[in-house]
C-alpha cells in the first residue's frame, strides 16, 4: 500500500481537509496515462485542455497539454529538460524569478480546473517540479493525494527507445531520478504506490490499496465507472516487457535496480524505509558532480532545439493547409466561371 508515513489522513489531502488534488507522479511510459483515466473515471475531474492520444499512447495520455508545456519551459530555466538524467533534485530559481513563475503556473491552473473538488493533474514533468507545485497547490487552498505507479525500467526504457530514440542507460537514469523525486517530495502527503502489472491484473485491489492510503474514497467509484474501467484497461496497454536485465547496463543499471527494489516492495505493502534510497540517490548526485555540467545544458537545449522544430513543423502543416484551402477555392471558382462561359 504505502510506506509508513504515506498513509496518514491528517495534512495536506487528507479527508475533511476542503478540495484535494489528484497527483498522479512518477516517469514518462510508466504507467501514468492507466492510472489517470482510472481515477478520472473514478470521479476526479480533468483538466480543459487534455493532450490527445496518438500512434504511442492510442487511449491517450490525460494530461494537461498547456501545463506541461509551461513545465518543459520551466525546466529550462532551471537549466534542465524533462530526459535529463540529473532532474532530481528540483533546481529552484532566485525569488523574483520563482515568483514570476509561480503567478503563470496560478493562472494556468484556475484556467484548467476552475473550482472543482477534486482536480487531477497528470504530467510526468510534474514530478521533479513537486516543490514548486506544492507551492501552487497551497496558493490556490488545494491538498494533494498522489499515485505513483511502479513499473519496471526497462519496460519504460523499451518504450522510450522506440518513441524518442534514447539508449536503455540514459532511459533507466531518467526512470531513477523521477521515481527519487516522487518518493522525496511525498513523505507528508497521502500517497499510494500501484505496481503496472498489479492495475491491469487486478485493477479493483489496487483502487482499494489507493482508498486506503489516502484515507478516503474515490470520488465517484460506481457500477457504471467500474464497467467504464473494465472496457480501458485492456490487455493491449502492456505494451513492453522488461526484457534482458539491468544489470547489463552498468553503473546505470545499478542505480536503478536499488530504485526498483524499494519501489517494488513499497508496491507490495512491505513499507519499506525511505532511507533505502539514499544510496541510489548519492550514486546519481556523485555522478551529478561528475558530469552534470556538461549533461544538463546540453539536454535543455537540445529540448529547446526539439520544440523549435516542432512549432516549424505545426507552423508549416498550417500553411500547406492554407494553400490547400486556396487551392479548392481556386478551383470552384474556375469551375464556376468555366460554367458561366458555356452558359453564353
């Protein structure tokens, strides 16, 4: 269910305590998306403007498209991108610049939930920016409950390689530095760790394990919402196994499988000790002090650099359908005076 202090009902998310977010944290391909339209089917509300499935996530991925744009940006100006190894800890900013961001991130957060009980936000890119969104969360008198689903990383990794491209090691040490960030930023807070397989296995016991460390019931868990669930979580979203070990990658694999270890147990109700990840984490802070300087900037901008060519590309799918548009007019009007001319 959770470890010892994630299943407290006092604090921020807890029961009575006025409207509560639903924080569904943890590493881009890992099992986010299931869970999100699983408590959004449960009752917790979507943001406006959700980011629509396409061929690498068909069901679609259930997160606000405008926050996580705002989140890559932010992320830059820390000097780090949402596949940057070294994300975890979260890098805040100077107070006059911090405040700035935090008056847009407000803004964008009544835009996408307005008043509702029980808003729920999903974007990976939120996990390693947890400081700053708890600072949000309190701006606006909203308590958090968080999520965090476990699957294994090479199964991510998997994933990751056919959609972006990148190298198993590069994959795992994302993988390790968001689930670091997702346990580090939750101590206080409601939280429940819910293993991939275990959801799509057996989706009802882990709603119960959720239930329960939260301290509350799903908001609006009916008959009607459990058929809705039965008919998403098909066999078909297992989309990756786990594939040859981690061992095979190294000092990377290493790091992650001390992640995994803990956060399999925490999946499986065993409570494990917090600190069992300091060792991992000084691993990668070690590695951080090594080559960090080099890694991070040239992550953010080769980040900046992709959503340049993105924009290119949209702008350019915007005007080709333009000409296009130009082009049907053009014709009908060549038709319409080629009918006049027969016509005399």
């Amino acid at each position: 269910m959770t470890t010892g202090n994630a299943s407290k009902t006092a604090g921020p998310g807890a029961p009575g305590a006025g409207r509560s977010a639903y924080l569904v944290l943890g590493m881009h391909r890992s099992g986010t998306s299931a869970v999100t339209q699983v408590l959004a089917l449960a009752g917790a509300t979507l943001p406006q403007n959700v980011m629509p499935g396409d061929t690498h996530n068909a069901k679609g991925y259930f997160e606000p498209w405008k926050i996580a744009m705002f989140n890559n940006q932010r992320l830059r100006a820390g000097g780090s991108a949402w596949d940057d190894v070294f994300a975890f800890p979260h890098r805040p900013l100077d107070a006059p610049a911090e405040r700035g961001w935090l008056d847009r991130a407000l803004a964008l957060f009544e835009d996408e939930y307005g008043g509702v009980r029980h808003p729920l936000l999903k974007d990976p890119r939120v996990t390693v920016l947890l400081p700053f969104w708890r600072a949000v969360l309190d701006g606006v008198g909203v308590g958090a409950r968080c999520v965090i689903p476990v699957r294994h990383p090479l199964a991510v990794a998997g994933s990751l390689g056919r959609r972006d491209g990148f190298a198993p090691e590069k994959s795992v040490l994302v993988w390790s530095a968001y689930m670091l960030a997702a346990e580090a930023y939750t101590r206080d807070l409601p939280r429940a760790f819910v293993g991939y397989d275990g959801l799509l296995g057996d989706w009802r016991a882990e709603v119960s394990r959720i239930e329960a460390a939260h301290g509350a019931p799903l908001p609006r868990m009916t008959e009607a919402a459990a058929e809705a669930i039965d008919g998403f979580l098909t066999p078909d979203l297992r989309h990756n196994d786990a594939g040859r070990g981690l061992k095979a990658l190294g000092w990377a694999g290493e790091i992650a499988g001390q992640v995994l270890a803990w956060f399999e147990a925490a999946a499986a109700d065993q409570a494990p000790d917090p600190d069992g990840l300091a060792a991992p984490a000084r691993a990668l802070a070690e590695r951080q002090r090594e080559v960090g300087v080099l890694v991070s900037p040239t992550t953010r901008d080769l980040d900046a650099a992709r959503t340049e060519l993105l924009e290119a590309r949209q702008r350019l799918e915007f005007l080709e359908a333009d000409v296009d548009a130009l082009r049907r007019d053009a014709a009908a009007a060549g038709a319409r005076l080629d009918a006049l001319l027969a016509q005399d």
